[in-house]
C-alpha cells in the first residue's frame, strides 16, 4: 500500500511551514502567554481543550509552579553595545530567570553566563524553572570578545506570579473504548526539531486520522509542557488511561530526514512495538530500535511504575543524539518539511496497521473452502501469474484463521506487510468464509 492510499488528505509542506513560521519566534516555557499563544495557533488545526492547572496545585509529588512571563532582556556593555537581546533570539535567557534590571562588574555577570565552547557559534538553551535565579545564553565567540572590565547594564523585564501551567487535549472517538494515545511536549522557545516538530506532526496527523470513515480505536491528543504538564495530565487523567490505553507515542525530533528510531515502552511486549517494528521493517524504512530508557522525553512519565503505560516513540534524530539539541542551531534550516510529512504518514501507517490487527475466525474450516464457486479463483493461472502471490496469500489467510492468531502474527508468517492483507481479508468476509 503506498503513501497516497494510506494518507486521508493530501498534506502540504507549504501549510506546514506557514504554521511554524508562526509558532517559531514565541518564547514558550512550561506556562505563561506565549505557551497559550501557541496552543490558540495550534487550534486552527486540532480542537484542543485547554484545562489550566492553577499554581501551588500538588500533582503526585510535584507542585504547580509560578507563571512566567517575559517581555524583554539584553545587556549593554561597557562599550554600549546591546548583546543578548531577547527580541533577537529567545534563546538568550535562561527560561524562567527572575525580573533584574541594575550594574553589574564582569566578575559577577560572568557567574550568570552560559555557553558551548564546542560549539562557538551556538547559543544554548538553559532554564531554571524551580530556582529563582537569572542568567543569559551566548555563544561562545561572542562572550570571548566581550571587555572583562567596566560595568554591564542589565536588563530583565519578566514577572513571576501565582498562575497557572496550560495542557491542550481532545479526543476522537472510536467504536472502541480502548483507546490510542498521542503525547507530544509543548514549552521550548525557539528550536525546530526539539519543539515544534512534535505539536505539528500531531496537529496534522488529528487530520489524518480525524477524515477516516471509520475508526475501530478512539485516539486521545494530549499536548502539555514536558514533565510538569504530563503529571498534571496524568494525575486527573492517569486512572482512566491505566484502563483504557492499549498503545501509544510520545511525538518529538520528527522533523529531520535522520531515519527513524523507535523507542520501545518500558515492557516491550504490547501492540505498540509489534505494530511499529511490523510497518518500519515491510515499508523498507532505515530505522533502529532502541530499548526504554529514562534519559528521554514523557515516556518517563507515562511508564513510571504506577501507570506503566504502553508508551513508544518514533523520533528521527532523537534528543541528545544530534549536535544541535537545546541550542541555537535547532533552527529551520535543521530541518525539512517534507520530511515532516512522512513522519506523518509513518505514524498514520502505524495506527492503521493497530487499526487493523484483527483476529480472524475461518467459518468453513472443514477443508479448504471451494474458491472456484465463489469466484475467488481464476478458471486458469500460470506460473508467473502476478496474482498467484495473492492467491497464496488468500489461502495462507484461511489455513491460519483458526482464532488463535492475529493478523500480524498471520502475516510475519510469510514475512509480509499486514497492509497487503486487507483486500484480501475483506474479499473472504464479503463471502462469509472468514469473521472477525
């Protein structure tokens, strides 16, 4: 089955880049305005419902921290010059730094400094989000030439009050009440694959999976600010999940033409992993499998001992593995919206191969079925013929539905594509030999 068959509507690079060039200069964190400024973008797309978790609010062992907001920062130097300028590039603050505005000698602001000697021209990403402090980001060019004398000029126009941290979700039902979950972080300022890769991969995939005619799964979207926002989410939402959830994705670095990594859930056993090492392998796509491990996004959350959700993620260049990450360079020029597009489809695909994991039940088993009376068969074939595969294919179907096996289990067994097998499967049922 090629792309074009399993994608619902035709996706647009040109739209989604439209969308990131609006999301890319907001300085989001884990709260504030710009974090609900990029989630009422977002609803263009998606129909998120945004549930607001006021500050001091306990969530399990973590509490709702202040809301931060910032307008401005920059520092003059001696000389006069304006470096770090927050109006530049986002990325110069620490997220979270408390408001200052005063001189300070080059002893004490170097304290407040944080570079990348490494990495000489990139402006890294820093936050503090539980200590009151405040800092700024330079490349390390920059701060190499800066006078070691004199006094700077300091200038942070940001409030820390009594707020509240925002999570976006909403569901699409199915005819099941099991249910397909799609997490995906919302709270970086300005990076490309680390932040706003994830929210509009899933912005369309709703799209995608929103225009089928017929769902067997409902799909829960949940859009949050990493760590905080999903132990928020979890801690109303967690129980229902725990009975509900039969597999699901974190969606971060998926916007870079890297090849896919699969991060397996904490078990490694579910229909997330089958499903997923299933398509990567029979669609022919480069991709690596990796085993859980907490160095990483929301899974943590999502696989901590007291949910131990089925929770997997498909990244392209995945988070601490390319030399961008959390830094300046994180940028569009890093990443490809067409490439963007067949994360989407990569995704799509693996919820319909989960979509269609039934186990079929053989209703004339004694014997092999009469084809020929149900025109299943053609009067003659030869050798070659391109439908003898088929053909094969029809009976391995019937041999091995005996209502023990799924249809990924029918399929490995051949070592084919569960996706070649629908036609054939719907053909069977339309004749009543096969019931699912």
């Amino acid at each position: 089955m090629t792309t074009s068959q399993i994608l619902q509507t035709p996706l647009s690079e040109t739209e989604i880049e439209k969308y990131f060039d609006r999301l890319w200069p907001i300085c989001r964190s884990i709260s504030g305005n710009g974090l609900r400024s990029s989630f009422h973008i977002l609803q263009e797309l998606i129909p998120l419902e945004l549930i607001e978790y006021p500050t001091g609010k306990e969530v399990f062992d973590w509490t709702i921290p202040n809301e931060w907001n910032i307008s401005d920062a920059y520092i003059l130097t001696p000389d006069g010059e304006k470096i770090c300028d927050f109006k530049k590039n986002n990325l110069h603050i620490v997220n979270y730094s408390i408001p200052f505005e005063g001189e300070v000698e080059w002893a004490e602001l170097s304290q407040h400094f944080f570079t990348i000697e490494n990495q000489p021209d990139a402006i890294p990403y820093i936050t503090s989000y539980y200590k009151e402090t405040w800092g700024f980001c330079i490349d390390f060019n920059t701060l190499q030439r800066l006078p070691k004398t004199g006094k700077y000029k300091v200038v942070i126009q940001s409030q820390l009050a009594p707020g509240s941290v925002t999570v976006g979700h909403c569901i699409l039902p199915g005819e099941s009440q099991q249910e397909i979950v799609l997490s995906t972080y919302l709270c970086h300022p300005s990076m490309a694959n680390n932040e706003l890769s994830g929210p509009l991969c899933m912005a369309f995939l709703y799209q995608q999976l929103a225009a089928m005619p017929h769902r067997k799964y409902t799909y829960r979207f949940i859009m949050a600010p990493e760590t905080i926002g999903v132990i928020a989410y979890l801690s109303d939402f967690g129980s229902h999940m725990k009975n509900n959830m039969l597999a699901g994705y974190v969606m971060t670095c998926c916007g870079d033409e890297a090849p896919y990594v699969f991060k397996q859930s904490k078990h490694a056993t579910g229909l997330v992993e089958r499903a997923t090492a299933h398509y990567l392998k029979h669609a022919q796509l480069p991709h690596q499998v990796i085993p859980f491990a907490v160095g990483g996004s929301d899974e943590r959350q999502y696989c901590s001992p007291g949910f131990n959700l089925p929770m997997g993620s498909i990244t392209r260049s995945m988070y601490h593995r390319y030399s961008q990450y959390h830094t300046s360079l994180d940028n569009k020029a890093f990443i490809s919206f067409k490439a963007m597009t067949e994360t989407i489809s990569t995704y799509l695909s693996c919820c319909l191969v989960m979509e269609n994991n039934v186990t079929p039940t053989c209703l004339v088993p004694y014997g092999e079925p009469r084809m020929g009376k149900r025109n299943l068969l053609p009067s003659s074939i030869e050798p070659n013929d391109k439908r003898r595969q088929d053909i094969d294919r029809m009976f391995h179907l019937i041999s091995w539905s005996d209502g023990t096996l799924d249809l990924l289990e029918i399929a490995e067994k051949r070592n084919e594509s569960l996706l070649l097998y629908l036609p054939i499967l719907k053909k069977l049922m339309d004749e009543k030999l096969i019931a699912i």
